[in-house]
C-alpha cells in the first residue's frame, strides 16, 4: 500500500504543427456522460485515491521537462522517494518518432512546439526512463499516443531492472490510436478509466486492479486487431486501486458463508502491506515495548498491572486471547508508533486468521474517515433527537467505509451481529482523529458511538494519542459515560524507542558508514537527538533528511532538523485544519483579515509557504516563547488559550478554539496524567522559541504596527522575551542556525539591537535585563566566534552585556570599557588587548580566558568576579588587573563590592497573611460571590496606593509597545488611556490613579517594576484590614452603619456632582488620614476606583461550594491562595469606585464585592496597584520612588 500516491497528467490538445486534437481535454476532465482521469483519480478510488493530481496541457517541450524535473526532485526533497510512493505518469497527444536515433531512443510525446518534419523537440522518451530508473519509488507510465508501442521498446532497454515500475502504451509502434464512439475520449484511455473503477471485471485480481491484472486485462478487451495496446511490466505488482462496488439493500449476510465474504478483505488489505516492510519484515518491523495499565472500580481509577512493561505485540496478542476485559485502549504520545504496532497485530491476526489458528476476524478502520463528518447537525434538537440523528449519520459513514472502502458486501445490522456474537476482532485506529472542532463533549460522544459495536463477546482495540485527552481523568470520565463499557478495561502506553530499538531501526535504513556518524554524534548530543528520535516518527524523519540534517564533518544542523519535524507534522495534520476551514469557512472569511493583521507582514520572510500553515506554527511558537520566558516546561492545557490570547489580543476565537484542538494532537507535545501539557525534548521547546525570536530579530516592525498609516515612525521591533533570561548555549545555537540563512543581514541587526535598545535596556532592569548579551551570543555565532574591533567593530561601550555566551570567542582589542556584564561566560576566550575602563564584570566563566595586555584602571567602578576557579596569573593578566580582581573579591579595606541594578521597591506596606473567610453568606450578594471559603494568604508587600499617571507614563517611555497609539493597533480598543494627550498624562492628574488601561497593560506595567498585580484573596484579605477573624461584609463592621467609613460616603456624595472624569483624587499629595485604612495604611482600598487583580473571573458559580465540600471531605482546615482558576475569558476586578450608581446597601463598598471584566477592556474608572512576595520584595531597590 502506497503512502504517497501522485499523479502528473499531460495533454496535448493544440500544436503549432499538427492537427489538434479534441478528445485530450475529455480524456483528462471527462465529458456529460463520462468521468475524466482526474476526477477518477482524485476522488474515485477510495482510499486509494491519489493524494495529489496535477494537470497539464499544451506545454512545450521545456515545461514539459521542467514539470516533470520540478516534482521528482520535491519529492527527494521532502524524503518521499521511496518504496511507499506512487507516481503515476499519463500522456494523451500525438507521438512521434526521431528516426536518426536508435529504436529505443526514436519516441517523442509531441509538445505545443514540436517539429512537423524531422521531429527533434518534444519529450524524448528515453530521457524520462533514464530519470525513472534510479529512483525508489514506483513509477507507472500511460501513453495515449500513436506509435506509443516504440516507448515499449524502450522501457525494455533503460529499465528493464527495475521492478516497481511499468510502462502501457495504447497503441503497437506502427499503429494509431482511436477515438471512442462517442469521440469525446480516446478509446483506450475510457478503457482504462473503466479498469480503475472496477467497470472491467477482467482487470481484477480478486477485488484488486494491479499493474499486473491491467496487462492481463488490456491483453483480453483489445482483441478486434485495429488497435492493439502492448505493454511492459516489471516484477512487482503494483496496486493501481480498489474499485467500489454497489451492494444491494436486499442483500444479507449468509452465515454459513462468512469466511468467504471476508476472505477477499484479508487477502487484500495483506497485499496491500508487502510494499510496507516496516510492518511484515521482521528485519524491518521494530517491536516497542509499552505500559499496562488495568482500569476499573466505581469510580474507575487506573492501576499498572503486572507485567508493567512488556513487547507491545505481546500486550496485544494476549489481550486477544483473553476471555475477560472486550475492550482495549492503546495509548501514546505522537509519533511513538502505535499505528505501526496495530498495523502489525492486524497481519498476525490475519494470517493467523487465514490459517485457521482463530474464530475472530480481524477488522481494522482507520477513524479519521469520520473526521471530515459533522455527526451533530446543529439543528436545535432535543438531546434523545441528536443522539439519534448523530447515530444515524455514524452508521451510514461506517457502512460506507465498509462497502466501499474494504469491498465488504453488508449492511450495518450484520456487522453488528457478528461483532456482538464475538466473530471479530475490532482495530479501530485514531479515536482523536474523528474530531476535528475539539469542543468538550465531542470525545464522549464518537467514543459512545463506537461502543454500539461492543457485545458481551465481542473484542475492540482503539488506540488515541494520549494528549488528545486533556488528563487520565477525561480518559476515565469517558469510559463511564458509557453504559455498554464493561466494568474492567485494558490499557497499554505505547513506550517511545530505546536505544537499542533505534540502531536496530537505523541498521536497516541507513548506509553503515551514516550509522558511524550517528553514533558519534549521539557520543556528544547537546541538542536533545537522541530522546527526539527515541519517537519512531521523528526518528523516520531523520532517516528521511539524514545527510542535510548531520554532515559528513558530524556537524548538526539543528534548525534542518526541526524545520523538517515540523513541515511534516503540518503535512501529516494537514487534513485536519483543511476540514476546519472547510467547516467553519465563513467565520475564517470573515476573521482572517484580523489575524493577518497579527501575523501578517511576517509572511514574507517566512519559511512556510501556506498560510496555514504559518497561523499552527506561530500559535505554537507563541506557546513555546512563553514557556522559555517563564522557564516553565509545562502548561494547564485550560491555560493554553490564554495564553494566545495575551500575544495575539485580535486573534477571532474561531482560530483560538481550533488551536486549543490542535495542540491536543500535535507531534510536539506530550501530557502528564494529571494534565499538563509540554514538549517532547526541550530542544525541541527551544527550537519553537528561536523560531518566535527568529522573526523578531530579522523584522524591525510588528505586525500589528500601523504607525505607517498615520504618517508616523514605526515602534522599534525587539525580541522582548530574550531580555527576560539569559540563553543556554544550545539555544544560542539553534537560534543562530535559523539565522545562517540570511547571516549578514542578521548580523547588522543584531549589532543594532545591541546599540539601540541600550538606554531602554537600562530603564527595565526586571524586564531586558539579558536582552544585550543574548544578541551578541548569536552574533558571535554567526561570526565565526569573533567579535571584531576593525572598521566593523561593534561599539560595546557602556552596554549591559549580560549572560552573554562568549567562550571560546577571540574579542582582541575590543572596548567594553563602562560596560556591565553579569553571569558571562568567557571561558577559553581570547580577550588580548581588551579595554575594560570601569566595566562591572561580575560573577563570569573566566577559566581558561587569554587575559594578556587587557587594559583597566584602578578606578573604583572596575570590578572582576569570576565563577569558576580563574587563575588571573595563568591568564597573563597585568598587575592593574590582578589588583581589581582582587579588591573585587575581598572583604577587607578597599573591597569592592557589585550591586546589580534593579527596579525601585517604592512605598510598600507589608501584610502579614493568614487565615480569613473570603467571601459572603450575605442575601445581597451574587451567587459569584459566595460561599465563604477560609483561605490561608501567605505575607506579601502591598503597594501603598493605586498606580498613578506619572508612575505610569515612566512605563510608557520605556517601553513603546505600551504606547497610546500601539495598544489601541495591538489590541484594537479606542479608549486606552483616552483621556492623555498622545503618550503624556495631564499635568493636573500626575497623581491620580492610571484608568483606562486593560489588564494586560497592569500585569506589564507590574513585570517592569518587579512586582504582580495582587491575587484576589490578597486584595480581599488587605481590604479587610485585619479584621480577619470577622466575617463582616464591610471592612470595619456587619453593616453599612460601622462598617463603612463616613469619608467614604460624604466623597461618594461629593463625586456625584462632578463630571465622570474628574471624580478621581491624587493619592501621592496630601491625603486625608481618613482615606488610609485604620490598620494597614492603604490608601484608597475602596473608593476613587475599582482595581485589577491577578485571578480569572470564575464562570463556574458552584465551584466555590465545591471547594468547600472538598475541604469538609479532607478535614483540611483552609484553602491556600493559589491565584484563583488558572484559565478563563474574563478577569476580576476589586473595590468600589466613586462612579458606580447609588444603592442603599453601598454594594460595591462591600469586603465580597468584585466583578468580572475582559482583560482586553478598559474603563475609565479602573486602575490597579501593585503587590509582591517576600522573596520578590528582597529582590527589589529600598530606595524611595
């Protein structure tokens, strides 16, 4: 069976020097009464169909050559020149004969062009067979031409060695061909368009049509002398397709004949995997190990079963043979070959089957066939309706599959009876590729489907990729959804390869002097190639690219090798984002424009061509860029959204839902049981990340910017996350590979980026901190690991070089003079000749480092900090600095001590934590707002008041992303901070609190400074005032007449007067002691405006009495703060403001008062301010703001 199937199909229909000719277009298109080639082969032979079909006509003889050259050579490019590709080559046209050459080199399919007299251009035959006959993938060759008999000769002379090929020709050399009655086709074309439908029962073999049996049948139906087609064929019969045939409603299954009706399945789906050794070889065949796992109990829970680890064949064959447990999951990750192992279990089976040794027929179906279905019509219906109409839809979709696609004459209510009387075995293959829209409850539904088909006797294998699920919860919840689940299930984990497993796959595969290099490379891997390829499917790939992706010299090209993973992941998934857009296309019409404008000026210097392609890959670069940020290997599959949400605001949600799908079947990431998803290697994390890093190093503008439209300059591009951490030095790596592409130009930006961002750099210590000494990791890479001091010098003059990876780097006589570099690495570097005038180089690599004739002074600036055992005497450092290394590493008179910058603490009061009961039982509560749930806060530092405009406007200075103008492109909101002049806040409102801006612009602002937006049971426990043992719904008592300050309403009253936008008051001046809470001196807590916190609102109102019950249930006392739910749509918002409208209970005044708001919103009587840990608070400047 053909992996690949493609077609090139040519017609000639018009010459420059021959009569035209008519029928070509119907031979290729079809006519009103007959189907055409193309459409045969596109959509008519099943699963046999061709995956890609291209026509074209009329060429001359140079595009002829070039579309031919141009395919052949894609497919070596992208590893497809394999046993397990078909190409299938059709011409229709005149032919002609050069007669000054040899008889197996005389025959040319005329082109537009081709000579009347004396042919010499066209397509000479014996060209194409040279081409064909090196190559390993099959070949088949049809001429519908005049005299095509001469290309017989031919293929017997150029390929007569090579077995996967054959050549049919409709016509001997001296004949001519015939139109068909009708004249709308050629004669033998109709012919072999009926032998691939199945219409010419005496071109099958069984249910088959093969080169073979074409031959055979050509040989039987040309028998009337006037036209006689001849062929060549080479050793292997090659499997053309698999007609469909109609069966009758009226037909029943004969029960005394079942062998029968399935024996031509078997026999036909085995020949199908003799071009597939990796399944039938047992040379080839690579057996895995897996995990067993028993699931039962009420409520199901999952237990590993002895033996724990076993052959996967072996799992499987003894499942089979048992009389309990009808049902088996196998589960793995992407990749890790449990395709293969059913595949492999089916022709065991089978043969056993064929032999006698088993009653049970097995039966395997691939589940992605219901994939391009929607079983739910979306017709409001009521649920016994949907169901039944889901039901209706599944049966006709499977009986389908089993008559036309397997060749299988039954119904639906016979299948089900032999499964349900235990005569057969059950394969289903790929339950996640049903599903294609990903919503909830989908899942739960196709796998009640299948469950129709499971009797008492019956037996069902159905394998799933096991972050499809998002935990082994959902895994359980399924199975208990089902009323027709028996109470015991089998699940095996199917294990990634050992290394055992993988030289044994690469042996049979790759040439031995490429294993020698592979187990040299493996000796050394720093790229994480050995735990990529312990996944059959990336090992494949490899194997695929092998001599691209590790060189003769043993160098890995890392971004080779990750580019190809990824083109074939996107392939191989491709179906599922092509039946999405096909689904939902007229929301992807009507958003795309939007998230064009998100990613769209990318596109240029992107490597992926098809635009959807681009949108996958950005979402997951955009996932792996946040989890390098946070030097987090995992994410809460609820939190993934979010997080596309917070890089791509405009992203419409029809894309962020198929996403959220998308990752759940990615060949990229795995799951832990309890539902965190990450990558498979962290190389390949990495690799994603410097794919994100790539595009902002290489593009100077967003994508989002619209600067342009209004006449203004651009908002300089940075790579924002690379300041936030410094590089491994495999990530410098890969991200300098990416670049290699494009060195020069990647060299001057990054030398851009060094001197530009300098004074911003400064001015965000907490933020792009790194952001300097990571971009001269890369340059230094790129530069053959030297930074220049000639005429092409970089000026790294008083530059924050941070955590730069210069080891082994020659940087003769270059000035860093004033410069701060903490936490380099410079080992083995030659750094003769360098200027180091006051630089801070603090807690460095230095061993090893060439120090000779370095200059420095002894000013009191100059600091030297090794990490590592430097010797300054080895290093042939002079005396001046030998002398600050030394002060700098003492603690004597003299020493010399580093301080690294950091962000302003400002005025901050301290809370001190502890139990509290958050939330209400009162009756004018929302039902959000209660249960009262006891919550243990730890200590944190709060800020003293709200931020203000000048605190803020210092933020929108440093970093212009946060610009008026750029929220309003970015986000695509009118009224962020509408009420400044451009990018400066009115001189009067210095002091105010900050409204109108979103949440996300508080959590950035919060990140600057080195702080967080407080969590909700902070600001709740804050506003409380330490009246914590209370449970009042007012901070100083149970009512609105002591528990609200009088200020507070008489300022309310005051308010009430005045425009909305002159409500707030400063708090940094002179503020009323009335308006600092009695206990903890907050400023503003209520009042003057409502604040940001950190927590997503809740959708889910009972969860609070859950949590409750959950702690009755435990005997724990309290619930930690833990930040509220880790995912949602909208976040909460705390405090009253002096614009909410009058009611008598002073309701948004209240301890349990809060709000859910779109974190893209904006209010103009929202703010926030800041909070911090106790760690994060020793982190910060006690200096005063």
């Amino acid at each position: 069976m053909f992996k690949h199937r493609i077609a090139l199909l040519f017609g000639t229909e018009k010459y420059a020097n021959y009569a035209p000719l008519p029928c070509v277009r119907g031979d290729i298109d079809g006519t009103p009464s007959f189907p055409g080639l193309h459409k045969v082969l596109s959509t008519g032979l099943g699963k046999h169909s061709f995956t890609a079909v291209k026509t074209f006509y009329d060429c001359s003889t140079k595009d002829l050559l070039a579309n031919i050259r141009g395919t052949v050579d894609e497919l070596k490019k992208e590893g497809r020149n394999t046993a397990s590709t078909l190409l299938f080559l059709y011409f229709s046209g005149h032919g002609v004969a050069d007669e000054d050459e040899p008889p197996e080199d005389q025959f040319l399919i005329a082109a537009s062009d081709t000579e009347g007299e004396q042919p010499k251009r066209g397509l000479k035959f014996n060209w194409l067979l040279k081409m064909i006959q090196p190559l390993e993938m099959a070949v088949v060759c049809c001429i519908d031409c005049c005299y095509g008999g001469t290309a017989i000769a031919a293929a017997k002379h150029y390929i007569a060695g090579k077995e996967n090929a054959a050549v049919f020709a409709s016509c001997s050399p001296n004949e001519e061909s015939y139109f068909a009655n009708d004249q709308g086709q050629s004669r033998f074309t109709r012919y072999l368009i009926d032998c691939l439908r199945g219409v010419e029962p005496i071109a099958l073999d069984l249910r088959d049509v093969t080169t073979t049996s074409l031959e055979a049948g050509i040989k039987k139906h040309f028998h009337d002398g006037y036209q006689q087609p001849i062929s060549w064929v080479g050793a292997a019969s090659l499997l053309l397709s698999r007609p469909i045939h109609p069966v009758s409603v009226l037909k029943r299954l004969d029960k005394s004949n079942v062998r029968r009706t399935f024996e031509d399945y078997i026999r036909g789906r085995m020949r199908e995997y003799e071009d597939l050794p990796e399944l039938i070889s047992d040379e080839f065949h690579i057996r895995s190990n897996c995990q067993r796992f028993l699931l039962s109990g009420s409520p199901m829970d999952k237990v590993p079963e002895e033996p724990f680890v076993q052959a996967t064949l072996e799992a499987l064959n003894e499942w089979s043979l048992a009389s309990e447990r009808p049902l088996l999951f196998v589960m793995g990750d992407t990749g890790t070959g449990k395709t293969t192992a059913i595949r492999r279990f089916w022709y065991e089976q089978a043969r056993l089957w064929l032999s006698g040794g088993t009653d049970r027929i097995p039966f395997l179906l691939e589940l992605r066939l219901f994939g391009g279905v929607r079983l739910s019509d979306g017709i409001n219906r009521t649920p016994a309706e949907a169901e039944n109409e889901c039901l209706r839809r599944f049966r006709a979709v499977f009986v389908d599959a089993i008559q036309n696609r397997e060749g299988l004459d039954l119904f639906w209510h016979d299948f089900v009876s032999l499964c349900h009387e235990g005569k057969m075995l059950l394969i289903f293959d790929g339950l996640d590729e049903m599903d294609v829209e990903g919503l909830a409850a989908t899942p739960t539904a196709n796998f009640t489907m299948l469950m129709q088909l499971l009797g008492p006797e019956g037996k069902i294998v159905l394998t799933c990729r096991t972050h499809y699920l998002r935990s082994d919860v959902e895994l359980t919840d399924l199975i208990a959804h089902s009323s027709s689940v028996p109470h015991e299930i089998s699940e095996i984990q199917v294990l990634p390869f050992n290394s055992t497993q993988i030289t044994a796959y690469l042996r049979t595969r790759i040439r031995s002097d490429a294993l020698e290099r592979w187990h040299r490379v493996t000796q050394r891997d720093t790229l994480g190639l050995s735990n990529l390829c312990q996944r059959p499917f990336l090992l494949a790939e490899l194997v695929r690219h092998f001599d691209d992706v590790i060189a003769t010299d043993d160098r890995i090209r890392p971004s080779r090798m990750f580019f190809q993973y990824l083109r074939t992941w996107l392939e191989r998934d491709d179906w599922r984002f092509s039946r999405f857009l096909n689904d939902f296309k007229d929301a992807v019409e009507r958003d795309r424009a939007r998230l064009d404008e998100s990613i769209g000026r990318d596109a240029p210097r992107s490597d992926l061509s098809e635009w959807e392609h681009r949108v996958l890959a950005g979402f997951i670069e955009i996932l792996a860029a946040h989890l390098w940020t946070k030097n987090d290997v995992t994410i809460p599959a609820k939190s993934i959204p979010t997080v596309v949400r917070a890089h791509l605001p405009s992203t419409p949600s029809v894309f962020v839902s198929f996403f959220d799908y998308a990752i759940r079947t990615c060949s990229f990431l795995t799951r832990t049981g309890d539902g965190a998803y990450g990558f498979v290697d962290n190389s390949m994390l990495e690799y994603f990340a410097a794919r994100k890093f790539r595009d902002d190093i290489l593009n100077t503008v967003y994508p989002w910017d619209l600067s342009s439209d209004r006449a203004a300059s651009a908002i300089p591009r940075i790579p924002l996350e690379l300041g936030s951490r410094p590089l491994t030095s495999r990530m410098a790596d890969v991200l300098a590979d990416a670049l290699r592409s494009d060195a020069e130009g990647a060299r001057r930006r990054l030398a851009d980026l060094i001197q530009s961002t300098s004074k911003r750099v400064k001015a965000s210590p907490q933020t792009l901190y790194y952001l300097g000494g990571n971009c001269l990791s890369i340059y230094a890479r790129l530069n053959n690991h030297t930074i220049p001091s000639d005429a092409n010098r970089l000026d790294l003059r008083d530059k924050w070089l941070n955590g730069a990876l210069l080891d082994h780097c020659n940087l003769s006589k270059v000035d860093i003079s004033k410069s701060l570099i903490e936490g380099a690495d410079f080992q083995d570097a030659v750094l003769r000749d360098v200027a180091l005038y006051g630089a801070r180089v603090f807690n460095c690599k230095l061993r090893g480092a060439d120090l000779k004739g370095v200059l420095i002074n002894g000013e009191k600036d100059a600091v030297i900090v090794a990490s590592d055992t430097f010797d300054p005497v080895a290093s042939g450092a002079s005396a001046n600095v030998r002398e600050v290394y030394r002060l700098s590493n003492s603690k004597g008179p003299g020493a010399r001590v580093f301080t690294r910058p950091r962000a302003v603490a400002g005025q901050m009061i301290f809370i001190p934590g502890g139990l509290f009961w958050m939330g209400t039982t009162s009756r004018i509560a929302q039902p959000f707002e209660k249960p009262p749930v006891p919550t243990l806060v730890k200590p944190f530092y709060l800020n003293l008041h709200p931020v203000t405009n000048q605190e803020f406007a210092k933020f929108v200075v440093a970093n212009p992303e946060w610009r008026k103008e750029a929220v309003i492109d970015r986000f695509g909101i009118p009224y962020y901070l509408c009420y400044w002049r451009g990018d400066t806040p009115p001189e009067e409102k210095l002091g105010h609190p900050v409204v109108y801006v979103n949440w996300y612009a508080a959590a950035a602002y919060s990140a600057w400074v080195g702080k967080r937006l407080p969590t909700e049971a902070e600001w709740e426990f804050a506003l409380r005032d330490g009246n914590h043992s209370e449970r009042w719904d007012y901070p100083y008592g149970p009512s609105t007449d002591t528990g609200i300050e009088e200020w507070l309403r008489s300022q309310f009253d005051t308010a009430a007067t005045l425009p909305a936008e002159q409500r707030t008051l400063d708090v940094t001046g002179e503020v009323q002691p009335s308006r600092r809470s009695r206990h903890y001196k907050l400023i503003d807590m209520n009042g003057n405006v409502n604040e940001w916190v950190q927590d997503w609102f809740e959708e889910d109102f009972q969860s609070a009495e859950r949590l409750v019950e959950r702690l009755k249930a435990s005997g724990e006392e309290s619930l930690d703060d833990n930040g509220g739910p880790i995912a949602g749509s909208r976040k909460v918002i705390r405090g009253g403001s002096y614009l909410f409208e009058y009611d008598r209970n002073w309701t948004p005044f209240t301890t349990f008062y809060r709000r859910p708001l779109p974190p893209i919103n904006t209010n103009q009587d929202c703010g926030f301010r800041c909070a911090v840990g106790i760690e994060g608070y020793a982190a910060l400047d006690m200096g005063t703001s």
